[in-house]
C-alpha cells in the first residue's frame, strides 16, 4: 500500500525511527536540566522521556512485526503487534506516573530549593520545540496510515508538551519563591500521563478483541454492497481491524436462480469498489439465496436441521 506516492512501511519505518531518535535527545537535554535545577518538575518530565524513549522502542520493533507478511503461522498476518504495542506503553507510561506521585509526595515533606531556573526554562522551552515537530510529523503518518501505533506514540508526546510547559511553569514559580508548587506541579503531571495510559491502553484492548469499526464505515461498506441492482438485500456484515488491514466479511443476497458465475460475478464487482474506497482492505463476500434469506428463524439456515440454532442479524 502506498501513501501519496510513499509506501505505508516506509512512512511508519521513518515515524518510529523519528520517535526513538527524539526520545533519546530530550532525555539527555532533560537529564541536563534536573542536574542543573534539582526540580522535581524537572525530574518529572525526565522519567516521561524514558517511559517514552522504552515505549518507543517497543513501538519500532512491533511496527516492523506487524508489517511482515502473513506466513503458514500467522495466515492473517502479525498486524495486532501494533495493539500488543499499544498495551506495552500503557504499562510503560502508568509506571511512571506511579512513580512520580512517589517522589512528589516525598517531596511535599522534604521542600528543596530550585536553582539556575533560567537554564532550565531554556532546555525545557528547546523539549517542548523538538516535540512539537515530531508531532506534526506523527500526525502526517497517521494521517497516511491510521497506524495506531503512531496514535499512541503520538498520544504519549503530545501529554509531553504539556508536562513540559508545566515544568516551565513549576520552574519559575519554585525559583521565585514558591517551592512547594514545584511537587504540586510534578503530582498534576503524572494525574495527565496516568490518564493517558488508560486511554492508549483501552482503545489497544478494544482492538484486540476485534471492536467493529466506526458506524459510518459500516453505513459506506452497506451503501456500496447494495450498488448492483441485482443484489436484493445485505446481511452479517462484520468488521474488524488488524494492524493496518481492515477486515470485511458480508453477506450478499441475491435471486434465488442467478447462475453462481454470475453471482460471483456481482460479489466480486462489489469487492473491487470497496477496495476503492479501502486499499488493502481483506474482503470476504458470501453470496446467498434471496429467498432462503427472507425466511425467519430456522427455516433460514437451516436450524431445523441444527436444534438451538439461532437466527443470525441481517442489516438492511
């Protein structure tokens, strides 16, 4: 698959190489900074840069395993790396968030003074600029792909800015008299990563579990497969998402004596249009008998034959 002429595995190759490279600046700038000011603040944003340097790194690795090619163990691929990934950096990005209550709370009895603030301010203003240009860089990417690795990286960076801008803030405050803010700061700051966590690792939990996809992509996919005039009614339609492939099944319903090279025909006009509007997609399309379709319950499929059998939705 290709994104404005550039191929899907390159523009995620090159976001998670820009993610890991980034990460290890902002720790080595960051780790300069606390040495110089001792803020807890400091430190704060100091252990987000290693959570996000280790949680992208993870990141790299699953992106180059979901991108390899379904094998004779993996016959749908390894696309759900990206969501084993996105659970990797919710445990990253929660721990840290644990520890920095820990030390800010040891902090709040201990008060230490703030030091060279101006310095600080400088390297955290030169964080918060290096991480804004990655970001417009992920949301290009995601914008290409809908990797939601890249997501959730970019989730993870974008709560960096603002840690960083209230580090500024705590940095000044702390500098100009008020050193117990400095812990304050640093206890709201590990608040918004922890939140964060839960929503990366939420949304990587629905996507394990195969959630459909949103409404309007089902609403499109049903307003596409009822396009031939000859198909008379759509049902079972089911949708997943695996890594970057989204996954189709349905079913079409057509007339009951249509010769099966001509239904065949009609389902397969209907994939080649979805795969228009979803390249890459893997689509699966059943033709049934219109007629069998109509009746209820276990005359439709055969229950009668099958006791407990139940009547399966039909979306029309």
């Amino acid at each position: 698959m290709k994104s404005s002429g550039v191929p899907t595995a390159l523009l995620l190759k090159r976001a998670t190489n820009a993610s890991v490279t980034v990460a290890v600046l902002l720790i080595f700038a960051k780790l300069l900074a606390w040495v110089l000011t001792g803020s807890l603040s400091v430190m704060a944003s100091l252990v987000d840069s290693l959570m996000d340097a280790a949680a992208s790194t993870i990141n790299l690795v699953a992106v180059r395993l979901s991108l390899n090619p379904a094998d004779e163990d993996h016959r749908f691929g390894h696309g759900k790396a990206e969501f084993l990934a996105g659970l990797a950096q919710a445990s990253f990005i929660a721990g840290s968030a644990f520890f920095l209550v820990i030390h800010a709370v040891e902090r709040l009895r201990n008060p230490v003074p703030v030091t060279q603030m101006t310095t600080g301010v400088v390297i955290m203003a030169f964080s918060i600029t290096l991480t804004l240009l990655l970001l417009a860089y992920q949301h290009h990417v995601i914008r290409k792909t809908n990797s939601t690795a890249i997501r959730a990286d970019a989730l993870h960076y974008g709560t960096d800015v603002l840690t960083n801008l209230g580090t500024i803030a705590a940095l000044f405050l702390a500098y100009h008299g008020w050193p117990g803010l400095d812990p304050v700061f640093a206890i709201i700051i590990a608040c918004y990563i922890f939140f964060s966590a839960v929503k990366i690792g939420y949304n990587a939990t629905q996507m394990l579990m195969d959630r459909e996809l949103p409404l309007e992509i089902r609403q499109k996919i049903i307003s596409i497969a009822h396009k031939p005039p000859q198909v008379q009614g759509v049902h079972d339609v089911r949708t997943r998402q695996s890594g970057q492939v989204i996954m189709i099944q349905l079913h079409l319903e057509l007339d009951d004596n249509m010769p099966l090279l001509r239904a065949h025909g009609i389902a397969r006009a209907v994939e080649k249009e979805i795969l228009r509007t979803w390249p890459g997609a893997d689509v699966i399309i059943h033709q049934d008998p219109a007629e069998l379709a109509r009746k209820t319950d276990k005359k439709v499929w055969g229950a009668e034959e099958v006791p407990g059998l139940a009547q399966r939705p039909i979306d029309k």
